[in-house]
C-alpha cells in the first residue's frame, strides 16, 4: 500500500496498555538501568516528543510510577488533549523502547484510518477518530486484546515499525539482555577508536552499576574533573613513575567523564546545566595537565623556555573552548554532510591522545607531548573558529 506523508504535528497520543497474560510476567515496578519500567517507557515517550501518554490497567500502587511525567491513567479527567491529534501510537507495557524510536513511529508516513502493526505489542494509526481508538484501548485488558479490536475498526496497512528500537521483555530472566541493549545503545559511531573498544567497555560496565544508585550525573561529572585534576601534579616530576600514574588517572578521568553522561541517557537526566559543567570540566582537566606538564619540564630542564609551549597550548585549548561553547547552539554537523574542517575538528577532538600520554609517561617523557599540544592546539582552534564561520553561513542560507 502506498503511504502518504508524514503525520501532521500534533505531538501525538501513546497508549500504553498490559502485555498478554503469557507475556505479563514483567511488573511496572521491574527496575531496567536504575528505573522502573513504566516510567522509562514513560520517560522514552516524553522525549520523544508525544502530546498526551495515556496508561491502561494501571493499579493505584503503581500511579506513584508516573509522578513527574506528562502521563495519566486512561478515563482520568483532563487526561485527553483536546482536539486529539490523529497519530495514535499502542504499545505494550513490557517493551523497552528508545526515544528515538518512539519519534520515529509518532512521524512516520501512514495512510489515514489504516492500522499498522507488526506484532501484538506494537501499533501504529493514522485516524481521523482518535477519540474511538482511546475508547476501545480503555475497554481491552491488554495490547493484544487493543490490537485485535482495532483490526476490526481498521484497514491495515503493510510497512515495518523497525526492530532496533525496542526489546520486548517475555520474563524478568530477559533484564540482563535488555540493559546490555540499552547500553550499548550509547555508544556512537563518531567516538575514537580506543574509546570505543577500551574506555566505553569500562565506563559502561561501571554505568551499569551506578545506575542502580542515588549517584547523579553532575556528581559523577565532579568525580571526574576531581580525578584528572589529582592527575596534574604528577607531571611535576621526571621519574617515570611519577608520570605514569598521573597519566593512568588522566586516562581514568577519561573514562569516569564517559559515566556521567551515560548515567543522564539512561536515567533521562539531561540538562543544560549538567553539559555545561560537564564542558568546562573537562577543558580545566586539560589546562591543568599541559600545565602540569610544562612546569615540570621547566623544573627538569633549569630553564624557563619549556614553559612557553605550556602557554601555547593553555592559550589554545582555552581559546577552543570558549569558541565551541559560544557556538553550543550550533554543533558540527553529521559526518555524512559535514566540511572537511569539520570532520578534522570531529577527529582531533577524540580522547585516543591520552594513549600517547600514557605510553610517553611510561619513559618519563610525557613533557614531550607537550610539543605536539603545542602545535596541534592551535591549529585545533584555528578550524574550529573556520568550521564555526562555514556553519554560521550555511545557517544563513
């Protein structure tokens, strides 16, 4: 069948209603990564931009789950939008979803008044009688039972909701499958190498761990930058193992940094304020350590010279952070359509440098790198304000 176009905005409407007595193991209060699962659902559904989130054979000790959320029990007074947008989105109850996802079925193109479904725990319909299909969602006991009925009110259409957005829980033996997939969600292909393979492995595998905890983001942010800031010291000295460690707890500042943000991810706990901190933390590690750096060249040497290249690359790293956060607004834009200063901006920014630390304190020269920051940053900020000024233009256009 041929689809039409996208759904109008309107912010759409997501039932959330019981899995099938066979698939109903799985409570509302089940923790998934630090949250219970309809509130995550919840959550998912608020970042993905629904107008109303409406919650069917919800018990009264289970209401306290939707404190905070834009969600309501299905019948509630005040719970429906008024109109109600034509974009009805039906999911079962045990079905992890990401919120990218979620938009995805709440903008994708459906012919109107036909149901798509790919299975009885996810549907999708375009209707111009949403107030209908609220009704008979609030008659059935669970998704499949919603699903039945509205093939019967129905066209229904062909078309995939997709399969990587969502993990459907048949038991509460399925959890650990499901937090590994919602944490490897978190890794972006545009991370460096070593990140990926090494620091993500690790810093996941501690996410795990504190999702389940009252620590925040914005204190695992702190623990980081207190981290990398005990690490500056270090470079003081020429004795190799003086460095060592303070390039191993750069590198583990580096990974603890990955936690914060993966703790806000799971838990939905973004904030401008928390990136903000998150932003400047990380550049005041990175001035303190080149500046760790040059003192303690200029200390080994007896000469002032060394700590020239620690100006330069405090000045420039400096400099590149407030033209970056002045241009907050406006990130680089994705790989695939990006300049060439871009993508060279995206690839200088990883973090795979702290192995050259690492591998240069291991012989006491971590001083050295210090040449190449001071080199390399300026140029670093150099693309930076070009990449600014040619996304500043493209924006004008």
């Amino acid at each position: 069948m041929a689809l039409a176009g996208a759904a109008p905005d309107g912010g759409g409407v997501l039932l959330i209603l019981p899995p099938e007595p066979d698939g109903g193991g799985i409570p509302p209060r089940l923790l998934v990564a630090g949250l219970p699962l309809l509130r995550r659902i919840v959550l998912a559904a608020d970042h993905a931009g629904f107008g109303a989130v409406l919650v069917g054979g919800l018990r009264s000790e289970d209401q306290p789950l939707l404190a905070g959320t834009s969600a309501t029990p299905i019948g509630a007074a005040g719970a429906l939008p008024s109109p109600l947008p034509p974009r009805i989105v039906l999911l079962a109850a045990n079905v992890v979803p990401q919120p990218a996802w979620l938009r995805g079925l709440r903008e994708m193109a459906l012919e109107p008044d036909h149901l798509c479904v790919d299975d009885a725990s996810v549907a999708v319909l375009e209707t111009t009688e949403p107030a209908r299909v609220v009704e008979a969602a609030a008659r059935a006991r669970s998704a499949g039972e919603a699903v039945a009925a509205l093939r019967g009110m129905f066209k229904t259409a062909s078309g995939s909701l997709g399969t990587d957005g969502h993990f459907p829980l048949s038991a509460p033996t399925d959890l650990t499958a499901a937090e590994s997939w919602l944490l490897r969600s978190l890794i972006t292909p545009s991370e460096g190498f070593m990140s990926r393979h090494f620091e993500r492995r690790l810093s996941l595998a501690l996410t795990r761990r504190l999702v389940r905890t009252a620590i925040t983001p914005n204190l695992m942010t702190l623990v980081s930058v207190a981290v990398g800031l005990a690490s500056a010291p270090f470079f003081l000295s020429s004795a190799p193992g003086w460095q060592l460690a303070g390039a191993l707890l750069f590198l583990a500042h580096s990974i603890l940094d990955g936690c914060d943000g993966e703790l806000a991810r799971l838990k939905f706990l973004e904030s401008p304020h928390g990136a903000i901190l998150d932003f400047w933390g990380d550049n005041l590690v990175h001035v303190a350590v080149f500046a760790g750096m040059a003192l303690g060249w200029s200390l080994d040497a007896r000469a002032s010279w060394p700590l020239l290249f620690g100006a330069v690359a405090v000045a420039s790293t400096a400099g590149a952070a407030v033209a970056v956060y002045r241009r907050g607004a406006h990130p680089l834009v994705p790989v695939a359509s990006a300049s060439p200063s871009s993508r060279v901006v995206e690839a200088l920014a990883h973090r795979d440098f702290i192995y050259l630390i690492v591998l240069l304190a291991a012989a006491g020269k971590a001083a050295w790198f210090l040449v190449l920051a001071a080199m390399g940053t300026p140029i670093f900020l150099l693309l930076v304000l070009w990449s600014g000024r040619r996304r500043s233009e493209l924006d004008r256009r």
